[in-house]
C-alpha cells in the first residue's frame, strides 16, 4: 500500500531510529549472546519502531503548530482562533496550502472592506457636495436681502424665487437619499398587482409634455400598439422609473430630437420596456458606473440640468426589488437606451 505523505517523514525517521537501534542491539548481541536472543531482537525493533514513529510525529507536529500559532499571533489578518491542531501536518506542501488559501480568502474579505469604506467615503464626498451648492445659493439670495435688497420688490422677487429653487432642490436629494436609504436597509414592500404598461406610459407622456417642449423633443410610442399589454408589477414604483428615465431622455436628449419608448417581448414569461433617445450618448467607460449614487458622466453639465445624482440609482433598485432586470446600451454621439423587464400578466 501507498504510505501517506503526511507520514513519510516520521516513517523514515523512525526506520533510521529502528535501523540504528538494531545494528545497536546485534553488536550487543554479538558481544553478549548469551543473554540476548533474536526473538527479543525482533520484537525490540518493532517496538522500538512503532514508538519512535508516533513520538517523532507528535514531536514534529507540535514544532509546527507552535511556529505556526507564532505567525498567526504576529500577523494581524490571521485569527488564532480558526488554526486548528488538526489541521497540522508534517505534509509541509498540505499545509502550506491551507495556510495560503486562508490568507486569500482574508485578502478577499478585506479588499471588499475597503472597497466598501471607499463608496462610503464617496458617497458621504457626494452628499456634502450635491448639498452644499444649494444651500449656498440659497444663503446668498437670504444675505443679499437682509442687507438691503429686500427694499427693491423686483430683485426680491427674483432673488425669493431663485431661493425656492434652490430650497426645492435639496428637498429632491433629501428626497431621494431618504429611499435610497430605504430601500437599501429596509428593503422594499412591493405591492403587486397587474396594470396596463402602455397607459401607464402615455400617463408620463402626458405628465412631461410641457418639459419636452421647451427643448422640442417629441415623446412617442415606436409604433400603434392596438391591444393592452398587461403586467405584473407595483405600478407606483414603475411609474417612478418611468418618469426618472424619461426625464433624463429630455434632459440629455438632442433639441428637436426624438424620446421613444418601445414594449417587446423579452421572453415567454416577459416584456422589456425600452426607453431611447437619440441625444449625444455615454461613452463606454461610464457605463458601467452609471447607476451609481451620485455618479454624473459631465459634472458641471449635470448640475446645470439639475436633479439629485440618485435617479438612475433608485431605479436600478426599484427594478431589483421586482426581481427584474435594468438593461443599458449607448454609442457615444448616437444615443442611449434604457430597458427594464417586467413579468407579463398571464
């Protein structure tokens, strides 16, 4: 039989203990014959061999184990508490193994620790600075008042409604961060039910038309659809995506140009809601950042078209809390479109 690896090293140390002993005991033979016989050779040999075998791989284990133990205590990322005396070998390429395997795993734990402190430190970057544009704003149309401009009622008029502006934007980030917190620590309660996705479109049609106008982007269907298409959904939180993806196809679109939304079937059990503009596009290396809170493609042109950053954010986790899909496709200067599944009422 193949002897285990683990075991060679004390197996052949103790041959040569064994080996030694015997050459030993047959001089002593030799020398005293008569006193020593070569069935209590034999059996001194064996048992010389057995113990040796045993006391030679406890002894090795535990020179091992307390080295190790040494490491584990000396390098932080290592917990004592997960080496187990069992898992000591003198199999030193086993062990190895084990020991590394250990420190990867760690090393995973940890890079997604920091990668997490690091959206942390972003986000909180983020906020303070989507908050403190406008509450500057606002501080400077109130100072600019108090210190006398209030006396003229067209420039107070003026500086009161730009003000309300301001103060209406950072109640849209509060707004939104509030979901976004909810969504991400509550979860989401969804209330399911089936609706008709193309009245449901039309009704943000109809909601934005004025918005569209002044910038001569006509809103429309990709072709007449005859018949209902019913899905299953909570139409609240869809209308929420509808409208947050539409604006920004108003928002980012070309002037004169065209936002259309498209429903197809994705599968048997599915639709996907397309939503397309024909505006500049997003180049390749935003996109896979693009539904990050807070990420902006143009920072000064963002902020000029206003909006809280977390749109696009509170879509993508509207869509997951249904157990859909959000789906993104864009070619720099020729457009983007946004999709989204939803399962089809049956």
């Amino acid at each position: 039989m193949k002897i285990k690896k683990t075991y060679k090293y004390a197996l052949w140390s103790a041959l040569y203990l064994t080996l030694l002993s015997i050459i030993f005991i047959a001089l002593s033979y030799l020398l005293f014959y008569n006193y020593i016989g070569g069935v209590t050779l034999a059996i001194f040999g064996i048992l010389f061999f057995i113990i040796s075998f045993f006391i030679i791989q406890y002894r090795t284990e535990h020179f091992i184990y307390q080295r190790i133990k040494k490491l584990y205590e000396d390098i932080s990322v290592l917990d004592i508490n997960d080496l187990k005396r069992k898992k000591v070998t003198t199999d030193i390429e086993a062990l190895t193994k084990t020991v590394q395997e250990y420190v990867e795993g760690k090393s995973e734990e940890i890079a997604h620790l920091t990668q997490r402190d690091s959206f942390r430190r972003d986000f909180l970057g983020n906020v303070a600075h989507e908050l403190k544009t406008p509450l500057f704003t606002v501080q400077g149309y109130i100072l600019t008042l108090i210190e006398g401009a209030a006396d003229d009622q067209e420039i107070r008029t003026k500086y009161l409604e730009r003000a309300n502006k301001g103060v209406e934007r950072l109640t849209s980030i509060i707004k939104d961060l509030d979901m976004i917190a909810k969504l991400e620590t509550e979860g989401m309660k969804m209330n399911i039910e089936p609706f008709n996705i193309l009245e449901l479109v039309q009704n943000v049609f109809d909601l934005f038309e004025m918005k569209a106008k002044k910038r001569n982007i006509k809103l429309k269907f990709d072709k007449l659809y005859e018949f209902p298409y019913f899905v299953k959904g909570d139409v609240e939180r869809i209308e929420q995506v509808l409208i947050n993806l539409i604006v920004n196809s108003i928002k980012y679109g070309k002037v004169g140009g065209v936002t259309t939304v498209s429903i197809e079937s994705y599968n048997p059990n599915k639709f996907v809601i397309k939503v397309i503009d024909d505006g500049e596009g997003i180049k390749q290396e935003h996109l896979s950042r693009l539904f990050e809170r807070f990420y902006r493609v143009d920072q000064s042109r963002s902020r000029e078209q206003g909006g809280s950053g977390l749109g696009l954010s509170i879509v993508k986790h509207i869509i997951e809390a249904h157990g859909e899909t959000i789906l993104l496709k864009s070619n720099y200067g020729e457009g983007s479109e946004f999709s989204f599944t939803l399962e089809k009422a049956m």
